[in-house]
C-alpha cells in the first residue's frame, strides 16, 4: 500500500508509540497471537523526487526556510503459538527504544535473534 509520510512543522513532538494485540485464525481454529507497536520515525526528503517534495510544500531537499520535517510510520510485530503479550510488550518496547536512540553498531534484527535463541 506505500508509505504514509507527514509533513511536521518545527514545533511538533513524535507521539507516543502505539501497542496493540490481535489474534489470527485459521480455517481449522489455530490461533496465532500477535502483538504490534506503531511508531513514527524520520523520513529522509532526499528519497522523494521533486514533484513529490512539492505535494509535501518543501521546494527541494535543501529548503530549511520552512522548518518542517517529514515521517513515516513504522511498527514492529511479534506473532506467538502463546498470549503472552506483557511480554511481547517489554520486548517491543526494549526495541523501539534501541531504534530511537540512534545508529546502533549491529541492525535490530540481531536483537530479536537473541530474544528468540
């Protein structure tokens, strides 16, 4: 479906992260439990090209005058044979602060490994 991106004016705090659980099945009543955080994260106005930047009101990727920056939304998402979602919620929160907090010397998905491990 693409990627929803927002303009922000200067001022603008990132909302806090969203968490939410759900529960797929399927055809013969396996239950998969699922637990999600939604969380914005900073988009890079050099990806877009120039008509794109216009829908956005930025001039080009160089047009600090207006003091607006661009996001996206992000999540992270867990699936369990179990409903365990506290624990679900600590981890995706222990990993949504690791993404925040800067460049990381390894990529998050060496994290989940050793959840999983």
């Amino acid at each position: 479906m693409g990627a929803s991106v927002e303009r922000w004016s200067a001022g603008a705090h990132h909302p806090l992260p969203v968490f939410s659980t759900f529960v797929l099945t399927n055809d013969v009543g396996l239950k998969i439990y699922g637990a999600a955080i939604v969380f914005y994260d900073d988009f890079d106005a050099s990806q877009l090209p120039d008509e794109q930047l216009q829908l956005c009101g930025l001039a080009s990727t160089k047009d600090e005058s207006s003091g607006s920056s661009l996001h996206q939304n992000r999540s992270i998402c867990f699936l369990s044979r179990w409903p365990f979602y506290e624990a679900m919620r600590g981890l995706l929160l222990y990993i949504y602060r690791i993404s925040v907090s800067g460049p990381q010397p390894v990529p998050l998905e060496r994290y989940v490994i050793l959840f999983l491990v």
